[in-house]
C-alpha cells in the first residue's frame, strides 16, 4: 500500500491518524502506523543515544519528521499511534473489487474462478469476498469506528 492509495480513505482515519498526518505527512504517518501501530509513544525532547526513542522515531518516519512530531507532542502523556484499522480495511476491500473487476475483464475468468483465487489471496472465505463484491465503497462522510 502506498500513501497515495492512503488519500483516498484519509476520510477513515481516526482524529489521530488525521493529527498525524497533518503533522508528518501522509508518507510518514503510513510508516508510523505499520510500524508502531497499537502503541503507546512517549515523545521526549533531545534524546540522543542510538537506543533512544528520538532515534528509533526517526529510523522510521525521518529525521525531521521526528522532530516535528517530539516538537508538537513533548510534555504529553503517552501518545497512542493508532492501527487505522477501518482506513486499511477499506482499502483491502477496494482492491479485491478491482482486482476482481481486472480478472473477469480483461483476463477472461469466471466470476467464480477470481472469487476462488481472491479468497486464497486475501486469506479470506470466498462468502466473504462475495459480500465484499456487492459493497460499495465507503465515501467521506462515513467515520471509522476505530
């Protein structure tokens, strides 16, 4: 998944996500949240040890992505970087319908044949890609759950 992919849910990301973002970017906030989502992040101003925080922090995001967001959330108690679990989910269930639209298209399968192979792709129950299939996608307007 790219950030760009990532614009097109940012409507189904939690408020935090959306803080994140607008901080870092959606580039690093994509990287943050595969790597540390479901934590908790103490932000501590001028850490500079290589086992530091500050240092991990920036191995992920970036150096000055780091420091913006120590910056802006230094003194805070624990900040939680959420899993964005709507917003990922979503973007899964749009690219199984392309993909499904792709393979009965213009590669020639049955509609049966590409729920079989999705669901072996997705680690998902050909049922569940059926439902998928008959839903459209969550416009702005819709909020995350998470």
């Amino acid at each position: 998944m790219t950030p760009q992919h990532l614009t097109q849910v940012q409507h189904l990301l939690p408020a935090s996500a959306q803080t994140l973002a607008d901080l870092i970017g959606l580039p690093a906030t994509l990287k943050l949240v595969s790597e540390l989502g479901g934590r908790t992040w103490s932000f501590v101003k001028h850490q500079r040890s290589p086992r530091d925080e500050g240092d991990a922090l920036a191995r992920i995001v970036g150096e000055r992505e780091a420091e913006l967001l120590t910056h802006h959330f230094a003194g805070d108690a624990d900040v939680h970087i959420p899993l964005c679990k709507a917003a990922l989910r979503e973007l899964r269930d749009r690219e199984i319908r392309a993909r499904f639209d792709e393979m009965t298209m213009e590669h020639h399968y049955s509609a049966r044949q590409a729920v079989a192979e999705l669901a072996g792709c997705y680690g998902i129950a050909s049922r569940h890609v059926w439902r998928l299939l008959k839903q459209a996608d969550k416009e702005p307007g819709t909020r995350p759950l998470n």
